[in-house]
C-alpha cells in the first residue's frame, strides 16, 4: 500500500507539472475561409466550427469546409460588425457605428433557424466595440462613450431585450477616452466579475463585481495620452489573474507599456517585459491548461507567446491577425483580413 500511495504521489506530481511546462516551439496555421472582409469577431463552436461576424453585413458559420454565409442590412444600411457571442441556443451580432444593431440568431447545432434584432441605439457618436456572455441568460456589451461614460447593454433574458446602464451608474470617462473594436476582446468575464478596457486619452480598467450592477475604474501604466493608444484586449484567468495588451496602432513596433499582468483583480498592474517582446497586439488569450503562465498574443505583425506570464516571449509567426479564440489547449481560431485560419501550437 505505501509503494502504491508513492506512485499515486509521483504520478499527480508529474501530470501537474506537465500541465504548467507545456510550452510551445511553433505554430501550424491552416486557413478555413477566405474573402474581402474584416473579420475582428469569431467564437469557436468547436475544432471544426468557428462563428464569425464581419464587415459588410457579412455574418456566418465555417462548418469544416463548408461555409454558411448570411448578409445582414438594416434598412437602407449595409452594417460592419465587430462583436459576436454565443449561448447555447443563439449567436449575437452587434454592429458598430450608428444606427448599433444587435441582432439574435437562433440556432439549432449547426443550423440558424431565424434571426430578429433585439437592440438598436441610433446616436451620432454611437459605436459599440464588443460582447459576451456570463451564462446563457445574461450577457454585456460595451460601446465609446456616448454621454460622459461607457456605453454598456446588459441583458438577463437570453438576450431577448437588452438594457442601456445610465451615466449615473458608470464612471466618467475623460475626453478623448473611448475603445478600440480591434478583436472583441474588450471584455473579459469570470463568475460574477466583469473587466473592460478602454483606450486612446486614457487606459484604464472598468470593473463590476456583480454582473454590471456597480462599477469601479482602475488605473493601468499601459501607454496612453494618444488617439490610438492604449489597451487593445484583456483577459482573466480567473478572478485574481488577469492580463492585458495594447500598445500604439500607429508605432507597432514600440515595446514600452503596451503588455501588464494583474494579481488582484485588475486593482493594480504590472509592466511584464518592458522594452522586450512584442509591440503593439490587438487579441489576448491565456493558454488553456497552463494554469496562466502560457499566453498568446496576436496582431497585425504576427503571433507571440510566452511560456511565464509575459516575462519572456517567442515570435511563432509574423502572419498578421486581428483576433485569437482558442478551442482547448493546442488548438485555436484566429482572424484577420480577409480571412480566417485555424492555428495548431506544437
């Protein structure tokens, strides 16, 4: 029995530490689908399947390699969008600029069986950014500043209606301060907790603890000050882990306070590799398994990752993407323009 408890020791300690030492060399990229969009918002169904919502009213499923397209107008408009989310029986599409329509798409496995809009918002300065769910009831979306804060959605009735939180519940934004819809990673969610991101004359940390109900802001050190600066995506690990990545569009190659990791929350964060690795990425993920320590960035000049939570990071490809969902631990979706490919890491 001793001998048997040793090996029941030595066989957990080695599956444990497997799980936190898995580190990626390289990166297969194999393209799914091709065509002349903007794609900045996919969610993955599975290793076979990917969502995705595009410019041009162009929304769909890559079923393997059969597409399913659909084009979206509303009214006399040709809509781009640039946030997507799912639950278990609809796809969510929001558009971006004025008028912001958001549209539920019922689904059955693999088959949309009908579509109808469930929000719109017409605002000369409207301009939503990005979207997610907590559970299949209750989801949030966050848009620029409309009236001195945030513009955030709530929904609690499986995206049927959706509710506009008023400036009096939301911090104040600064001038200047706003999102960029780079990869609809502007939101990361966890439990009850909710993260955004803003950029450009600030970036800072939007923080609800209880579903959208109150809000906090927190202070980053990522650059900031310039129309597109600032942080681009977030992503949490669990409530406590968290980190976030931006930089300057129109510097990407500029290293300094574009990359930060927190420990507490989001309430303060730390410069990881300051003046090293990657500049500018606009979609964040934390490698599925690796208990937080692998994470993938990707962006126009390619695709990093770091093996220690950002301390040291490896260039796999310098093909360009705009967005990264990852499927489970090796296998991921990213998207970019005109295109969308299936990333396998080794």
């Amino acid at each position: 029995m001793r001998i048997l408890a040793l090996l029941l020791v030595i066989l957990l300690t080695i599956s444990c530490s497997s799980e936190t030492e898995k580190t990626f060399t390289s990166v297969e990229i194999t393209p799914v689908f091709t065509d002349s969009l903007s794609i900045r918002a996919i969610t993955p169904l599975d290793e076979n399947a990917v969502w995705f919502a595009a410019n041009h009213g162009r929304v769909g499923l890559i079923d393997g390699a059969t597409p399913k397209l659909a084009t979206i107008q509303y009214e006399d408009s040709i809509l781009a969008f640039r946030s997507i989310a799912k639950t278990k029986k609809a796809v969510f599409v929001l558009s971006i600029a004025n008028p912001a329509v958001l549209y539920k798409i019922g689904v059955n496995n693999r088959e949309a069986t009908n579509i109808e809009e469930v929000y719109v918002e017409e605002a000369e300065t409207v301009f939503y950014d990005a979207m997610a769910f907590w559970n299949d009831k209750e989801g949030i979306a966050m848009g620029d500043p409309t009236d001195g804060c945030l513009s955030v959605i709530i929904t609690r009735n499986g995206g049927n209606t959706w509710t506009k939180i008023p400036c009096d519940k939301l911090p104040e934004t600064d001038k200047g301060e706003a999102a960029f819809a780079a990869s609809n990673s502007n939101i990361a969610l966890h439990g009850n907790h909710a993260w955004i991101v803003s950029g450009g004359k600030r970036a800072r940390i939007f923080h609800s603890a209880d579903k959208g109900e109150t809000w906090e802001v927190f202070e980053t050190p990522i650059i900031q000050g310039k129309a597109m600066t600032g942080i681009y995506s977030v992503d949490f690990l669990d409530d406590k882990t968290g980190v976030i990545f931006g930089g300057n569009w129109e510097a990407q190659e500029f290293n300094e306070g574009n990359k930060a990791i927190t420990k507490d929350g989001g309430k303060t964060w730390k410069l990881v590799s300051n003046g090293k690795g990657p500049g500018y990425r606009s979609s964040v993920r934390f490698v599925p398994g690796t208990k937080g320590k692998g994470i993938v960035a990707v962006g126009s000049p390619g695709i990093s990752y770091s093996p220690d939570q950002g301390e040291t990071w490896e260039e796999l490809a310098t093909e360009g993407f705009y967005a990264l969902e990852f499927v489970n631990d090796t296998v991921a979706f990213a998207s970019g323009r005109n295109k969308i490919s299936k990333l396998l890491f080794k």
